[in-house]
C-alpha cells in the first residue's frame, strides 16, 4: 500500500516545525504518523476539523496535530 499523500505532506509539515516526537507517556522516541488523518467532530455542530495522529511506537500514546496547520506549514515552503 502506498502511503497517503496528505499523510505525506503534513508529516512534512511536522518535521517543517520541528516537532519532536518524545512520547510524553513513557519517554520512548520513536513514533509513527497514523494511516490517514483523523476527523475531530465539533459537538453538536456537524461539523469538525481534521487532524494528524501520531502513535507512539512504544506504548501507543496517540498525540494530534491540526492538520490546516501542518498543512500550511508544508505548503507554505515547497515553492
């Protein structure tokens, strides 16, 4: 399976800002960007806003990063 291009281009943005991945639950410091980014409901509005996760290799500690954000991290560079 080849990995998702958004996935792809916020992970960028992550390393863009210089992100450390240190799990804050355990201390181990490998982690991994999840699959596909994750959609974050706003209650009782319908609506939401999306998210990449990033999982802990060690202990499966989820942390999230707004994925507008990442994005425009990874955009904002590239030219």
């Amino acid at each position: 399976m080849e990995p998702d291009p958004d996935i792809q281009r916020l992970t960028q943005g992550l390393n863009r800002a210089g992100v450390k991945t240190k799990c804050p639950a355990c201390g181990a410091k490998e982690s991994v960007p999840a699959e596909r980014p994750v959609l974050l409901p706003a209650a009782g509005t319908g609506e939401g806003f999306s998210a990449l996760a990033v999982v802990c290799k060690n202990c499966g500690h989820i942390g999230l990063h707004a994925a507008g954000v990442l994005g425009r991290l990874s955009d904002s560079q590239e030219a």
